[in-house]
C-alpha cells in the first residue's frame, strides 16, 4: 500500500537530490533553517528509541511498516507529519501501542489517570518499589529481595541479561556448573519452539512473531525449572510482559559492558547481528545499548565485564549470586 506523510506547519519541500529541478514535491523535507513542530521532533525522537530498544534497522522497520524509509526517516527527525494510518503501521512494526508512539498511554481510563498523579515526579526508587507491590499484588512481579520491608528468598532461577557480547553464554554455563544447575540458553528453546533458526524466523515471519515465541519459551523454561541459569537474548527487555515474567521468576544479573567491548566479542564470534548490513556498526551498537541500558538497569545485580578476564569476571559473577541465594562459597 502507499502511505503519505504530510509536511508540518512552516516546513517547505526543498528539490530532493535525484530531483534536482525540484518538479517532485515529496512532504517532509525540511530545509535548513526552518524551525520544527516541538511534538513532530518528540514523536521522532520516541520512534528513533523504541526501534533502537528493539535492535531494528530503520530498513526493517519501514519493510514491516510499509512505508518508504525516507518517509520513515523524515518522520524520525521530526520533519514528516505522517497520517494516522502510517502512524498505526509504524506502532505495528515496532510492537507497541499507538498511544506509547504518540506518547501518553496513561489518559485511557479514569483509574489510569488516578494512578498516574500518584506515581507523577516520583523518583526511580521510589517506583520501582510500586510496581514490586503491584507486581505482588497481581502475581506478576518480582521482589528483588524485599517485600514491603520485608525480606523474602530470591528464586534459585539466575536469569543473565545485557547485550549480545556479554558473556551471558558463557559466564552462565560456567555458574550453571558452579551451582549444579541446569542451564538454559533461550536462544535455543525459541528455535525449538520454531522449528528454525532466529534468523529464520525473523525473515520468515517477523520480529512480532519472534516475541512471541520468546515468551512461550521463557514461560515453559519457567514452568520446568524450579533452579536454572538461564542467558536471555539481549533485546528481551523491550517487549514490557516478557520483561516482568522475567524479573517475576528469577533473580536477574545485568552483565554490563562497554560498546567497544560489545563488538570486539560480536565480531569474535563471528556474528554482527543485530547490525548487519548497517554501515555504521559502532554507532547501531551505541544506540542500542543505549536504548535498552534503562531497562537492563531494573536488574536486581549489575555486574560490568569491561576490559576483565574471563576467570576474574566469573568468580565475580560466582560470589554475587552465591550470596544473594545465601548458598555457601
């Protein structure tokens, strides 16, 4: 289908540069100088992160919006006002809802609304303790040790998080042996769940589908695990309800790294996803990181592998989970 994207109040089309008699009058190029609608420039800047939290390529996201990638880089930096229609295909393409795109999900229900004065200027402490006591109180969310002031026991279920590149495969087979756990690498039971490889799924069926069978694989590694370390894929944490399952049931370590770091171990291993065919592989991995660097943050443990040999990183890792399931060292 063809989308169109209109230009904002004050934004002139300008001759794109293979129309160079200007006869083409595409929408949403601006010309230097001119000033940007403040909300067009906030819902770029919200799309930009929501699709480097996810991993994807601006490519892919215009493939899976379909809409061109110039519209969708106009929309990006916020010269392109897009329709509704092409807004509703963008949320689509990067999972989440349309109002999460525009900005303001909270307006939906009077009890939303109630709820949001509550939390409003509060400071990160300070909610994460709320959604740990609406977590209990609904069932779906994790304790981080404390309850109400309260001491309650960690889940024996370590779950490593971070980025691709940070020893979660390693450092987690390692603990598992340590700990005389089983080990689970995520990646492997989603293309059990499959019947493919990661790559094929996403090719074949998408990033929405990919999720999804994410989650049924944590679900089922949860359900069959009661003591597991389990090494997460590293955009697991931008899809909200998988996120939660994982905080719910397991004790979570954020391994932390540099981005320099990051691709030094990528290009070990001989992979590049998820920034292949980008040109600019460093500058993907920092946005990335820093997209989804709030996220691995609500860990319960931090621990930073920069520039450290793999023995000392693990007997880090080995101390700080041993002590927090009060196992002895």
């Amino acid at each position: 289908m063809s989308s169109t994207i209109l230009h904002a109040p004050g934004i002139t089309p300008i001759p794109l540069p293979d129309d160079p008699a200007g006869l083409s009058s595409d929408p949403g190029i601006a010309s230097p100088g001119d000033e940007k609608n403040p909300f067009l420039v906030a819902l770029g800047e919200r799309v930009r992160s929501l699709r480097a939290r996810r991993g994807m390529t601006r490519k892919a996201v215009a493939t899976a919006a379909d809409v061109s990638e110039r519209h969708l880089a106009n929309l990006e930096y916020g010269t392109g006002n897009a329709s509704i229609l092409v807004l509703l295909q963008v949320a689509g393409a990067l999972q989440c809802s349309l109002a999460e795109l525009i900005g303001d999900v909270t307006t939906s229900s009077p009890e939303w609304l109630l709820i949001r004065e509550l939390l409003q200027d509060r400071d990160e402490a300070t909610l994460r303790r709320a959604r740990e006591a609406i977590g209990q109180l609904l069932g779906t969310g994790g304790s981080n040790g404390q309850i109400g002031g309260r001491a309650v026991a960690r889940s024996p279920r370590v779950a490593l998080v971070g980025l691709r590149g940070a020893g979660k495969s390693t450092l987690g087979q390692m603990l598992a042996d340590d700990l005389g756990f089983p080990f689970v690498e995520l990646s492997r039971e989603i293309e059990k769940f499959a019947g493919c490889s990661i790559s094929e799924i996403q090719a074949l069926y998408g990033q929405n589908a990919y999720r999804r069978y994410e989650r049924r694989a944590l679900e089922e590694a949860i359900q069959i695990y009661p003591e597991a370390v389990i090494a997460t894929p590293g955009g697991l944490v931008s899809d909200a309800a998988t996120f939660n399952l994982l905080l719910a049931h397991c004790t979570t370590v954020w391994l932390q790294a540099d981005a320099e770091d990051h691709m030094k171990r990528v290009q070990a291993q001989g992979d590049l996803r998820p920034m292949a065919a980008s040109r600019e592989a460093m500058e993907d991995l920092r946005r990335i990181l820093a997209g989804r660097a709030a996220f691995y943050s609500k860990a319960e443990f931090h621990l930073d592998t920069s520039d450290l040999p793999l023995q000392p990183t693990f007997e880090a890792l080995r101390t700080l989970v041993r002590q927090s399931l009060q196992m002895p060292e």
